[in-house]
C-alpha cells in the first residue's frame, strides 16, 4: 500500500474494516472444524462462516463437478506432473 496516497490508504484500510474479518474471526471455521465432534463428516467439503458453502448453488459452480470422466482424467494428470507414479 505504500505506493498510495494517505487518503487512499485510509479508504482502503476501512473498506477491509467493514468488508473483511479479522484473524480471530477468520480462523473461527478452522477452528471449528478441528474441533468437530465427527471430523470424519467434515472432510472433502468447503466451509466458510463454520458452514458448508455448496460450489454447486453459487456462481462459483465449476461445470466439471461430479463429472466422474473429469476427475479421474485430473487426478491421473496430477499424479504424472508430480511424478508419483514413477518407481521410486
């Protein structure tokens, strides 16, 4: 922020104050999470606000979710870029 001027970096710095979460507020999910009664049931979902946040209702959707084809095809291609399936 340096490169902006005093009042720049006061609007700034308010627009994060109303708009954003401070670190304590930010790791209330994580927090949560790890302190979850049935962990096992939380894995492989998005949270945000100590809530699951559904991918699939927002405009975030990817249009390749639970298309089986695609993520086989990205979990293999992860694994050659990592060189995991060499022997080792």
């Amino acid at each position: 922020m340096r490169d902006f001027s005093s009042t720049h970096q006061m609007l700034i710095s308010a627009l994060f104050y109303v708009l954003g979460k401070s670190s304590w507020q930010g790791a209330q999910t994580t927090i949560h999470l790890a302190l979850a009664d049935k962990a096992e049931e939380v894995g492989g979902k998005f949270y945000s606000d100590c809530r699951p946040w559904w991918l699939s209702h927002s405009r975030f959707a990817n249009k390749l979710m639970g298309d089986r084809g695609a993520e086989v095809k990205l979990y293999r291609e992860a694994r050659r870029m990592l060189q995991l399936d060499k022997a080792s």
